[in-house]
C-alpha cells in the first residue's frame, strides 16, 4: 500500500473510501451522494476516492473485486465495506457509529 494511503487511513476519525472506475456507471451514481454525506458530515469525516484501474497493487491487496466498493478505515483498520451504490443517508447512519 502506498504511504500516502496508509498515512490516510491511520487517522482517528473515520475515513470513507471510494474505490471506482472512470468507465463504471453506478460509480458515476456514487459521485453526488458523497458530496451529500461530506456536506452532512463535515470534518467528523474523510472521503478519498481511489481509481482501481490507476492503483491495482491497492486494489488487489484489499480484494476489491467489483466498482464501486466503499470501505471505512479508522485507525489504519478496515471497519466496514460493501459494494454497489448505497443512500446518503444509509452511508451517514453508517458512519455515524465510527464517529
């Protein structure tokens, strides 16, 4: 993993990945539903999103299988994760528990 990444999710509050593809449509969905979780958020939360096909080690090291998976990691750990595209407010209720 590169150290920009593992620097990333080593923080305390929770930070939510995006893993994505330029040429998957549900990801395109994915797109204004985290601009409202991080508007509903604020700073309780971090939302990166990683282009699978731009960083396969990454990609293939956390077994991302299908686009868009979303995963939180709080203190470099991996504390939640699923694919497909997933309500606003399904996701602030999720990342509500890690905050």
């Amino acid at each position: 993993m590169s150290n920009s990444f593992l620097d990333i999710i080593k923080s305390d509050k929770p930070v939510l990945v995006d893993f994505f593809a330029e040429w998957c449509g549900p990801c395109k969905m994915m797109a204004p539903i985290l601009k409202d979780v991080k508007e509903a958020m604020g700073d309780d939360v971090t939302i990166i999103k990683i282009d699978v096909d731009k960083h396969p080690q990454l990609s293939q090291q956390l077994q991302i299988q299908g686009v868009p998976t979303l995963m939180i990691f709080q203190n470099g750990q991996p504390k939640w994760r699923q694919s497909g595209v997933i309500p606003s407010k399904q996701l602030q209720e999720t990342l509500r528990q890690f905050v």
